[in-house]
C-alpha cells in the first residue's frame, strides 16, 4: 500500500515531506486537511500528536518534519539525505534543526497574520488542494479557522513585528549556510528540504518577495520548491517594514 502523507494547504514543513518523498521516489497519496481543523482529525488517524506533516508508511506512523527526514533515510537509503561523513553530516543536522525550530515558526506566524489582516489571498493557498469541499466555498467560509490558526500560533502584532525585525539576520544565515556549502550543493539534502520551504513561503509574500529573490537562498528555494501555491498581497503598514525591505 503506497504512504499516505497528511498535510495542510500552505503548510512548509509538509511541503518539505513532498519533497523528501519525491526525492527518495516513494511513492505516496497525499492527503489535505483543513487547517485547524487538522488538529483533532491526525489524532483520529492515529497519531499521538496535532502536527502536520503526519506520515504513515508501513504500517509506522511518524509525526514531524525531522523525524521524517531519518525514517526516510532508513526506509530507503537510496539519494541520501544525510552526508556520509560523521562531521558534514552534524553540520547538516545542526542546519536542519535550525531551521525546524528557529526559521520554520516565522513564516508560519507571518501567513496567518497576514492572512487575519487581508484573506484576499486565502483561495491561492488552496489552490490543488483536494479538500472533500469546493476551494471557492472553503475559501469564503475560512475567517474563522484564520483567526483561530492566528491565535493557535500566537501570531499576534509583537511577534510577528519580532519575527520583522529578525528576517534579515536569518536570511543572513541561510545564506552563510548555503556559502559554507552546507545547504545548496547539486544533490539537495534534509537541511536544503527544511529550509528551503520556508524561505518559498516567504517569498509568497508581495512585501518580501523582490528583498529575498536575488539572495542566494531566493535562488535555492526557486530551484528545490519551484511550485509552492500562495500570493499574499502587500499587507505591510510602512512602519511594519523591516529594515531589510528598507535597504
Ligand atoms: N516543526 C514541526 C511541526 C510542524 C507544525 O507545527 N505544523 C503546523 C502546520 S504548518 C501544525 O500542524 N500545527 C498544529 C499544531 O501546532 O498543533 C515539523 O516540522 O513537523
């Protein structure tokens, strides 16, 4: 029986198991939930947690982007995911857990406060998605599960102006990581697959888009995700604007 892959519209770290799923070439049926709605609805399937990605493979059920990433690489060792080599393979996972625990969060607070202040872009979110209702439907019927995921995620206006002012400092990193050769190389690995997805939300979004493209980390996030679905319309208020749009 082939995996089934739970996930969310616009959700990054599930979009990071599509991607370690294709690169691995297991084949997979992808299901979409509905977003906060999502939370009670893995448990119904058998997992112990509220999170997607929620992958159950084998008769295993496994919870989380990271450890994903390893029961991939044990299932299928084929186009590794982690270096051979003991001390590139630690910087790979310091990359990694970087980016799930620091990186991950920001785009994720970002969206649903931007979608709170403007929804006009909630349907492009939805875009493919098999969601058992008509996109059109659950796009008009989404204010409430927005405002609840705000309020799940803690997207308030002093986070994400936190999460503003620090964007630049982590684009910084994601760029020193892809300098040092630990993201970026021609073979993507775990760490390129959980980055990557967050740098590509971001970049749905009209106020960041144009500061994050020539960066290198625009550049590895278009060739490893081209296809991310999700516009965010300028939602930015001109004080909102973090330095680094300014410069
Ligand atoms: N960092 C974990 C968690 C992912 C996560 O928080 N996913 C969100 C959707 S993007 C979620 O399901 N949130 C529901 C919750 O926090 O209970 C991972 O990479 O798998």
């Amino acid at each position: 029986m082939p995996a089934k892959l739970y996930v969310t519209p616009g959700s990054h770290p599930s979009m990071t198991a599509r991607l370690m799923l294709e690169h691995k070439g297991i084949e997979y049926r992808r299901i979409d939930l509905i977003a906060a709605l999502h939370k009670p609805l893995v448990r119904v399937f058998g997992f112990s947690r509220t999170t997607v990605p929620a992958l159950k493979i084998d008769d295993r059920r496994i919870q989380g982007s990271r450890d994903i990433s390893r029961a991939l690489e044990d299932l299928s060792p084929g186009r590794p995911l982690f270096p051979a080599d003991a001390q590139r393979r630690a910087a790979v996972e310091d990359a990694e857990r970087w980016g799930d625990e620091v990186l991950q969060p920001v785009p994720r607070r970002l969206s649903w406060w931007a979608l709170k202040r403007n929804s006009s872009g909630v349907r492009s979110f939805l875009e493919g998605a098999k969601l058992g209702l008509p996109i059109g439907l659950a796009a008009r019927t989404a204010g409430p599960l927005i405002w609840a995921s705000a309020r799940l995620n803690k997207a308030d206006d002093a986070a994400v102006h936190a999460d503003l002012a620090a964007l630049g400092g982590m684009l910084d990193e994601v760029d020193r990581l892809i300098g040092e050769g630990v993201i970026g190389g021609d073979v993507p690995n775990a760490a390129d697959f959980q980055i990557v997805t967050s740098v590509r939300l971001l970049m749905c979004f009209d106020d960041l888009r144009a500061i994050i493209e020539p960066r290198p980390a625009g550049a590895l996030a278009m060739r490893i995700c081209p296809d991310f679905p999700g516009h965010v319309p300028t939602v930015l208020e001109p004080s909102e604007r973090p330095a680094v749009l300014a410069s």
